[in-house]
C-alpha cells in the first residue's frame, strides 16, 4: 500500500479524489513601490501534489469554493483595512 495523503476542501471539507479539478490559493505580499504600502495579493492556481503540501497554501475543490475563498479573503482585507485607518484616527 502507498502512502497517500488526503487533502480537503478549505472552503466545504471536500475530500479530494482522483478526478477532480481543484485549485490552490496563497497569499503574497507585493509592493508595487517604495512610496505604497505592502499590499496582500491572492493567488490561485490549478492543483500540484507539490504546491498542496506547503503550508500557506489553501486548497480549493472547484471554480466555486475557490470564488467563496476570494470573497471571503477579500472582505477580511478591507475590514482589516478600515481598523487599520480607523485606528490611526
Ligand atoms: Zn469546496
């Protein structure tokens, strides 16, 4: 027996099969220039047994739980943006 190791959905608690088209997210951090802020930068890609072993990475069963991550990522990035302005108030 091979030692296969099982991935789940981050989003529904999926398991992962054979067939199936999942996709992977992480997130950077970019600069675009030294006068901007470090800005978050979701990435998403199609499934690599390599990829799916790192740690920061969020594995994703289809098209839509990856849309619900990026929705879900997106709106904790603009709430932790308004505390961040409103603390500086
Ligand atoms: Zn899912």
């Amino acid at each position: 027996m091979t030692w296969t190791e099982t991935f789940s959905c981050n989003v529904c608690g999926k398991r992962k099969g054979d067939v199936d088209h999942w996709w992977l997210a992480w997130v950077e951090q970019i600069q675009p220039s030294d006068d901007e802020e470090p800005k978050p930068k979701l990435q998403v890609m199609p499934w690599s047994e390599l990829m799916a072993r790192s740690l920061e990475v969020v594995h994703l069963c289809g098209a839509g739980c990856a849309l619900k991550e990026a929705e879900r990522w997106m709106t904790s990035v603009a709430q932790n943006k308004r505390a961040a302005s409103s603390a500086a108030d």
